[in-house]
C-alpha cells in the first residue's frame, strides 16, 4: 500500500470494513462481561458500594484506556498502514534511543503469554454456563475439545469461516446489549454510577476495595487487539465501530450490576453474574451464542500472535520460523510451531487452573504488564511527533498512573496464578533478548573487506578453463548493504575453503527488510559486467521472502534491458533456459572451540546458537530450493583462545 492508498484506506469508512473491525478486533474485549463481574464478585458477599463503584471503574476505564489511549491516540501511530506493538517500535527505533528494544521485548513477550491464556478464560467462562443447567458438569474435556478444535483449524486458513465472524458478533453485541436492557428494566438509576464519585469511594473508603482494581482491570482486556488489528480494518473504521461496541459492553455491565443490587448480602455463587441475567427460556441458545464469541475472540488473538511474532523474526528479535500463507488474504499468515506451541499452552491452562475464575489472575498480569510498554512506546511516538513537552508527560502520565495502579493491584494475585504469568512473559523475553543479542555479538565480530580488492581475481577465476566450473551463477546471499564490502568468510568460500569456485557470473545478493509492512523493490549494481553484480532486496517486514522467485524474475529483467549478456553454452543448449544453472551459497557458522569466552557472553552465543538449531533452516526462511542451494560451515571465534605456547619434550 503507498503512502496515499494507506492514508485513504484508514479515512474511509465502509460497512464491509466495519463488519470486519466488529469481527476480528472486538472479540476480546467483546467477551469480558462473561468473566469480569464475576472475577470481582467471586466468593464475595454482594454489596452496593462494591456494585456501584465497579460499573463505574468498569466505565472510566473503557473511558480512559480503550477510548482515549487506543481508540484516539494509538491508533494514530500507524507504521505504513499497520499498528501491533513491533509496528510501533519500527516506527520509534529510528529517532529514540536504543533501550526502546527491550520495552518492545517485554510488551511482545507477555503479549504472547496473553494469547496463552484467553483462549482458555474466553471459553472456559462461556462453557461453565451448562453448570446452571448442569450442576457439577465437568466443564475441562469440552474446553480442551474446542480449543484443539481451533488450533488444528488454523492451518487451514481462516478467509472463509472469517465472512462470518463480523455478523456473528453484531450478534453478540446485539445480544449482550439486549439483555442488559431487560435486566434493568425500569431501574436506570444504576448509571448515576457513570459518576467517578461512586468509583472514588469504593477505592478510597471500601476495605481492599483498592485491590479490586486487578479483577476490574478484565474489562480492558483486548483493548490492544485494536491497534494490532488496525491494518485489516482501518482506523475510522475501527472507530466508528467502537460506539456501537461500547454502548452494548455499558448496557451489559449495567444490567449485571442491577442484578447484583436485587441480590445484595448474598453470595454470587459459581455461576457468573452474566448468566444470571440471561432469561431461563433464551438459555441454551445464549450459551451457543457466547460460545461461538468466545471461539471468534480467541481466534482473532491467534491470528494476532502469528502475526506479532513474524514482525518480531523481520525485526531480527526472534528466532525464525517457517512462515505460511494459508490463503490468499494478505496479511493472513499461519506459523506452524507458534501455533502448536499455543495450543500446549492453552491446554495446559485448562488443565492446571480447570475454573475461569481460577485464571483471571494470570489473565490481568499480562495484559497491564504489555499496556505499560505500549504507554513508554506511545511517550516515543509522541515525541517523534514535536507533541509539546508538557502534553506528552501528562497524556502519557495519566496511562501509567491508571496502569501501575492495575499492576499493583494484579501483583498480589501472583501467588493464586500470576506466576505462571511472569514465567512465560519472562521466558519469552529471555528468547528474545538471547536470540537479539547473540546476533549483535555476531555481527559486531563479522568482518567485512573491500570488494574492489579482490575484483582483478575474480575475473580471472571466472574465465580460469583449467579449473572445474562450480556453477554458471553462483549467488551468495551477505549481510552487507553496499556493493563496496563483502564478508571474508564469502571471499574465503570462493578462494580458500578447498578448490576455488569457477563461476561465469558472480552475484552478491542482500536482503534489506523494511520497517514498512508491504513492499517488494530491488536494486543492481554492475560491478563488472557479466562476471560480477550486487542485488539489493527491499521487503517489507510482513512480506513472504523467495529470494529464487525473485532473482529469476531480475535475471529476466536484466536480460530484457541488456544489462547481462546470455551466450549460448553446451550446458544451456541441453537445460533450454537462459539463465543456465545457478547455486545459492548458504554461509553458516558455528561456534568455535577455540573461545575463550566471560561467562555471560558464553551463557548468550551458546543459547543463540540452541535457538538456531531449533529455528528454520536459511534455506527455508529466504524461500530456496534444495536443488539450487548449498550451505558452507565455518568456525565463529568470538574471543580468542590464547595461552602460552606448547613445549616440546626433548
């Protein structure tokens, strides 16, 4: 998408673009009034400060944190058309300082340890609706069915089951929003709790009212859904949309709160405050209704993972994995190992916690540890933005206070369940900080010489008849972004490693991604004609790189504008194409023994190197043929091994 088409798409305002922002970005924060009130209310005796004062926390953070810090602000921080929290960074990284890389690890870690676990509170809080019905139902087989159901689905792609999506949840929304209204009925004076005096006395005056800040932080939940999502649907759109959403969420959280206030002195009990205002003789069809939302949110959080972790591999900040493209949606993407190490995850939520209730402490943890790292990302932006000084520290001020109060009020939740929280967020960033700085050490010691230097032997060695012809084109692919320097190790693969490699043509290939989601460009430097070229890849960081594709397609252009002589050879009389053959050189290091390492160094470039192992082969990240390709190895000495010289015994 150009500048002007992005900035188009994000102004119009369309039904079909709205039906989508309801189906994909409000799916999370669609779903929270099945868990919310009831994670405040939960083995809790129902008074009416604590009922007043909770519709009005509930309100003044959807205010505050939905509308105000997503809805109008951070939507505005688009990175050629797109949001998430990597989109953010790319688009800060350029004019502020380097620290900003670990607040981008840390928001992107527990943003994943969120996708673990939603998918089992969405519907686990849905399906525990049949213990009304049912008592004692055992609620955990159907949850794991479900969500094995949806993990295995996803790699079919989700361009067809996604039409449906957005009027499934005008449904939903419809449906919470009605009943919330018949739950009132003619008591509407439950909305003077709209007034923050009712939210002050129960932080203030109530006992631990303050704490109950964690359980009504839920309310929140998916707010960064918006801004992820930003680029399927359009800002306005998404805009637009969020009156109708927030209106329906208001409607339904009143109507729950009038419940509680016909039932104060008693206890909530094990069915959630959502479920007791649900008509007996609409039952079963609200069960299926909030099911199916519930599977559409968690859906929709998938998708984002997926799509958070293949910005986070452009940006080089974890490691890469096999990237798939289910369908012919763009954007839609499916990552085999992401999705299979989720669906672990979620059942194993399932298992451990077995209730929702049990989960949301592990719920809020993530979720307010990622807002934070947005607000210290929007400060940036903000800046970058000549935002006046003083606006940008209250703006941003305000978030962190609101958001630091939710933290303190999830930390004590640790020991009931925020600990499985802090371990996969703190797990997810130890990958990524190992995988990012094993790869800044790496290259730091990477050295580089003049092309120029070796030119007069390059050429030599292509038209050398007495040496074996390694290949017609031999293509190596180099970290280097100018067609003045090259790696040692590439000209050590050519002249030293074993027997020189012969080649007619000798091309130097770079991989250049963006910080722009979607573009394919390439440059060519003629370095000497028809022996040696350099290519320049310019591609977005949300884009599928094949390089073979791609370099077929430029060798025909050159072809075609004369900047590459093809003369008929034996070899490509019998192969009948004009590019003859071609080989990729896969440069691929190790590390040496010969280090002699500090031990935090060692402890970073031995996990690094784990990570590699674990990760997708080079061949298959950049989209090459085993047929066309060969990988190299060589030693990496990141500290030498130095010690006295040996004696030898006489």
């Amino acid at each position: 998408m150009s500048g002007q088409n992005t900035s188009d798409f994000h102004k119009r305002i369309t039904l079909a673009g709205s039906l989508i922002a309801i189906g994909i970005v409000f799916g999370d924060i669609g779903t929270s009034p099945l868990y919310t009130l009831n994670a405040v209310f939960h083995h809790k005796i129902i008074t009416e400060a604590i009922a007043l004062g909770s519709l009005s926390c509930i309100f003044w953070t959807l205010v505050f944190q939905t509308t105000i810090k997503y809805v109008l602000i951070t939507l505005q921080a688009d990175n050629k058309g797109e949001g998430g929290i990597f989109s953010l960074y790319a688009l800060v990284r350029r004019y502020s300082g380097k620290w900003l890389v670990y607040i981008a690890m840390a928001g992107g870690a527990f943003l994943m340890a969120d996708g673990i676990i939603t998918p089992p509170i969405s519907v686990a809080s849905a399906v525990e609706g049949v213990q009304a019905v049912v008592p004692g139902f055992n609620t955990v087989p159907v949850i794991i069915g479900i969500l094995i159901v949806l993990f295995i689905f996803q790699q079919f792609g989700t361009d067809k089951i996604g039409k449906v999506f957005g009027p499934a949840m005008i449904i939903w929304f419809g449906f919470i929003g009605g009943i919330g209204v018949m739950a009132l009925g003619d008591n509407w004076e439950v909305f003077k709790a709209l007034n923050p005096y009712y939210a002050y006395q129960m932080l203030v005056n109530e006992p631990k009212g303050f704490w109950l800040l964690g359980s009504i932080f839920l309310c929140t939940t998916g707010a960064e859904a918006l801004y992820s999502d930003m680029g399927h649907c359009g800002r306005n759109n998404i805009r637009i949309s969020w009156i109708f959403i927030k209106i329906a969420l208001i409607l339904c959280y009143a109507g729950q709160t009038t419940w509680l206030l016909n039932h104060v002195g008693e206890e909530v009990g094990s069915l959630s405050p959502f479920y007791h205002i649900v008509p007996k003789s609409i039952f079963w069809l609200a069960l299926g209704i909030a099911t199916l939302a519930t599977i559409i949110a968690s859906q929709a959080l998938i998708s984002g993972c997926f799509t958070l972790i293949n910005e986070a591999i452009r940006l080089n900040i974890w490691p890469k994995h096999l990237v798939l493209f289910p369908s012919n949606v763009k954007g839609q993407l499916y990552i085999p190992a992401i999705n299979w190490f989720l669906m672990c995850g979620c059942v194993g939520m399932v298992l451990y916690f077995k209730e929702s209730t049990k989960m949301e402490a592990a719920f809020g943890l993530s979720v307010t540890l990622t807002m934070l790292m947005s607000t210290i990302l929007i400060n940036a932006y903000l800046r970058i933005k000549r935002v006046p000084f003083i606006f940008n520290i209250m703006i941003t001020g305000v978030f962190l206070l609101i958001e630091l109060s939710f933290l303190a009020a999830n930390l004590q939740k640790v020991k009931e369940g925020g600990w499985i929280t802090l371990i996969l967020g703190f797990s997810l960033f130890a990958v990524m900080y190992i995988w990012w700085r094993g790869r800044h050490i790496k290259s730091q010691i990477q050295s580089f010489v003049k092309l120029s230097d070796y030119l007069p032997l390059l050429n030599k060695l292509s038209t050398e008849e007495n040496l074996p012809k390694y290949a017609t084109n031999l293509i190596y692919l180099t970290t280097s972004d100018s067609e003045k320097k090259i790696e040692k190790t590439i000209m050590d693969s050519i002249l030293k490693f074993g027997l020189p490699k012969r080649a007619d043509i000798y091309w130097f290939v770079h991989i250049n991604i963006l910080d722009e989601p979607y573009a394919q460009k390439y440059s060519v430097d003629t370095i000497i004609r028809n022996d040696v070229y350099y290519i320049q890849f310019d591609l977005g960081f949300r884009e599928d790189p094949r390089v073979g594709y791609y370099f077929k397609q430029v060798f025909n252009d050159m072809v075609e504008n004369n900047e590459v002589d093809v003369e008929d050879s034996p070899e490509q009389a019998y192969q009948q194409n004009k590019i003859g053959d071609f080989k990729f050189m896969i440069m691929d290091s190790f590390l040496s023994y010969d280090n002699r390492m500090p031990f935090w160094k060692n402890f970073i470039m031995k996990g690094y190197y784990n990570l590699r192992y674990l990760s997708v082969k080079d061949h298959i990240n950049f989209g090459l043929d085993k047929s066309h390709m060969e990988t190299e190895q060589y030693p990496l000495v990141v500290v030498p091994f130095a010690e006295n010289k040996m004696e030898r015994k006489m």
